[in-house]
C-alpha cells in the first residue's frame, strides 16, 4: 500500500505545480457559482421548499457543486485521457507488465489529483460564497466528517465509472466519444445542473440510483442533514454498493484487456 500512497502523494505535488490554472480555475468556479446562485434564488422565490430544500439549503447545494465539479471530475480533466493515451499507442503493454496492479495505481493517482482540486479548488469559492450568501452550514463537526466520508465514497465511484469508459479504448479506434457520453451524464445525473430532487416522477427514482447521484447529490444531503443515524447507514451502502460494483466491473474488464494484449503481444 505504502506505493499506493506514494503514487497519491506524487499526484497531488504534480497538479500543485498549476498554479496559474488553480487560480484561473477558482475564478471560474466562482463567477459559475455566482451565476448559479442568483438563478437559484430567484427560482426558490417563486417556489419555496422545491425539492424540500429552503433558499439555504438550495444555495449551499450550488457552492458544493462548484467545490466537487474539478475533484470528482464531472467534466474531465482526470487520468481518463492519458490511460486512452497509453492504450491507442500501445504503451499500456508495459503497464500491464509492471509488478503494480493497473486499477489500483490510477485509482490512487486519481484520488491525489481529487484531493488537490477539492482543497485548491473547492475550499475557495465555498468560502467566497458563505461570505455573500447566507448557506446552511452544518455547525456540528461529526456532519462534516459524514459528509467527507461521503464525498470520499463518491470520488471512488467517480474513477470506477471513467476507469471502465476508458479501457473501453481497447476495442474502439478512439474512446473520446464514449468519455465525452459519461461526462454528460455525470453532469445530469449527478445532480449539477439542477438537484436530483427536481426531477419528477420516474426519472428522479431512476436518477436517483444511478451511480452519478453518488458524486454530488448524495454528499449535499449528507451536509444538509438529510440522511442521518440508519438513513446515513444506507446511502453510505449506497454509494459503497455501486463502487464496489464498478471497480469489480473495472477488474474483469482488465483482466480481458490483458488477454487481449497478451494475445496480440504473441
């Protein structure tokens, strides 16, 4: 585990080094969350209590959407590409070969670049926006910490589902069309263009549960004090069910890479 943590470590320092993108990124996030605010307030006006949420619950519900947006990568930027990268070129032969498990070293350079973003892009806008907003922060430390866990959850659920798009680079002559399909439905389906709540009907139970909810709108709740005691129990079996699920998906999948390249290598 100790290179598992290195290779986090490594990952971390090296999307530090941005710093010009970091800041660029903060403003962007910011001005989006300003934007989005104001919609949402003048929304929640004219509907108070849509979706159960007052205006700030609502409000918060946005500024936890700009801090999650870069770390669970809803819109790319992750380690998705440069696996694609290494597969079309057939760097990834060497990869396989390396006394290393593929999964798991890009799950932990993954959750290095998550930890950056969330901390160098996500705890300033938050902080921008509790100074001109009035949000509903939980006052009680065990709330943050469930939500943490929560979030933590989500990251892994995040890889699991651009692990499996991006060994589906072994088949296609280019994966960025299967990408660019699960970072639209990231988007929608995890709650950041409008809360899952919203939705009516069937499409909200069905979005719901899928794995998407577990990025954004799972967390929300978590820090909105909407799950807790045995309910805090579930969604954590939730968001855990689904990664479990997609991880085990992403290590079957490898393993047929790998008799594909083994194949193909002889």
């Amino acid at each position: 585990m100790r290179l598992y943590a290195v290779v986090a470590a490594g990952s971390f320092r090296r999307y530090a080094t941005y710093r010009t993108a970091t800041a660029a990124g903060v403003f962007t996030n910011t001005v989006f969350g300003f934007i989005l605010a104001y919609t949402y307030t003048a929304l929640w006006a004219e509907r108070p209590q849509l979706g159960g949420y007052d205006t700030s619950q609502a409000l918060t519900y946005v500024w936890l959407g700009q801090a999650l947006l870069m770390a669970c990568a809803m819109m790319g930027g992750g380690f998705e590409d440069e696996l694609m990268e290494r597969i079309r070129t057939g760097d990834i032969a060497v990869d396989l070969y390396r006394p290393a498990d593929l999964q798991l070293w890009w799950l932990a350079g993954d959750l290095g670049r998550a930890v950056f973003h969330l901390l160098g892009r996500g705890v300033a806008p938050m902080f921008l926006g509790a100074l001109a907003f009035d949000l509903a922060l939980p006052g009680s430390p065990w709330t943050w910490l469930a939500f943490l866990v929560s979030v933590l959850l989500g990251l892994v659920v995040s890889f699991a589902v651009r692990y499996l798009v991006a060994l589906s680079a072994f088949w296609l002559l280019d994966g960025a069309g299967a990408m660019q399909v699960a970072w639209l439905m990231g988007m929608f389906f995890s709650g950041m263009l409008l809360p899952l709540n919203l939705f009516p009907g069937l499409l909200g139970e069905v979005a719901r549960m899928l794995p998407w909810s577990s990025l954004l709108q799972v967390p929300a709740d978590v820090l909105l004090g909407k799950h807790t005691g045995w309910g805090l129990v579930e969604v954590y079996a939730f968001q855990g069910g689904w990664a479990v699920a997609l991880l085990l998906a992403g290590r079957l999948l490898q393993r047929v890479a790998t008799r594909r390249v083994v194949v193909q290598g002889g």
